[in-house]
C-alpha cells in the first residue's frame, strides 16, 4: 500500500448523513474480484440518473469540487459490511474520508485498505462545510503522524490506533506488518526453544 503521512488537499464536500455502504457501492456492482474499477461505481445511483446520464448536483459531478479528500456527514459507511465500500471511495482517487462519526465497519474496512478515516467533532465539520462552500479550493491538511486536521485558523486532533497508524505512515498490510516483525518473531522464537533445552 502506498504510505500515509500528511495529505494536503482541497476536498469534495458530501453534506448527507447516514450514507449507507449500498450507496456508496451498490450491490450489482459487487461481481468483480478484484479491487480495481471500483470507484467507476462511487454513489452510482446519485451520480447518474435512470438514463445514465449524470446528475450535474451531485457533489462528484461537481466541477467546483475536487481533491483527495472526501467530507462527509455523520454516520459514513453505515449499512452491511461490504469491504467493496473502501475500495470504491479509495479507487476514486480519495485518501482521506472526515465525517463525525463513521460506521465501526467501514472505518476498520477503509484503514485496511490505505484510507485514512479521520473522525471530528460536529462543529468542526460544520464549520469545513461552510468553508468548503464559501471557497471550493479550501486547502486542507491531514497530518497522521501529528494526528491533527487544520484548514485555515482552524484545528482539531483527531484519534486512530497506534497499530494501524504504524501500518498507515509505513504502507503495510496486516501481513507486511508482520513480515516486518520478522527479526523479532524468529529471536523471540529462538529464545523459547532455549528455555525448554
């Protein structure tokens, strides 16, 4: 996976709460097994319309909006369990998600997957909306190792598990993680065998 530490970008605001993992991918589109071609379906049934045309409101279709940076209102990634929800929103090109609250799922989903959930407070989140829709190239900064979200004056820390943290600024998986360990595993391993010697 690619390394996360600090993602500076303008965002792509999605004022809604409660956005279910069906919405975020729809069930048709969960044939494929591989995670590539995912963010293709991204909101599929918002952003196009029975004609498959796209729907010019929606946020995505938006060319005030772009980034890697998805904000999202309260409840992100509700619903079932579908990993495929990380990987859409990720293979759409976002490396970050903000909301105030995220399904626990999805958020372990989406950390897994090299995207970083990163949980504010309430008024935190209002006040990034209403900076995003007064100047759409609001530039934000996502710092992992600092742990903290600023745009602007304004500044909040934000809370994730050292485990996965540590797997997030170094690109690893859960396997990597281990392969990483592997020194540590095989002296740790040596040192029991000894002890029964």
């Amino acid at each position: 996976m690619k390394k996360v530490t600090i993602i500076q970008s303008s965002a792509v605001p999605l004022k809604v709460d409660n956005v279910d993992t069906d919405q975020i991918i729809p069930a048709r589109f969960l044939k494929a097994t591989t995670r590539d071609g995912f963010g293709d379906n991204l909101f599929r049934d918002w952003r196009y319309d029975k004609q498959n045309q796209q729907v010019e409101s929606f946020p995505l279709n938006n060319k005030r909006y772009a980034g890697k940076i998805l904000v999202a209102g309260k409840n992100f990634g509700c619903g079932s369990s579908r990993e495929h929800a990380a990987w859409a929103v990720k293979d759409y090109g976002f490396e970050a998600v903000v909301s105030s609250m995220f399904a626990d799922i999805f958020k372990n989903n989406a950390l897994n997957n090299g995207l970083l959930p990163v949980q504010v407070s309430e008024s935190f989140l209002s006040k990034l909306f209403d900076a995003i829709d007064s100047d759409p190239t609001t530039q934000i900064t996502v710092n992992l190792p600092e742990q903290t979200i600023c745009f602007g004056a304004e500044c909040e820390h934000f809370a994730i598990g050292g485990y996965k943290k540590e797997c997030l600024m170094n690109g690893y998986d859960d396997v990597d993680y281990l392969i990483s360990m592997r020194s540590k595993i095989e002296d740790y391993e040596k040192q029991r065998t000894n002890e029964y010697l």
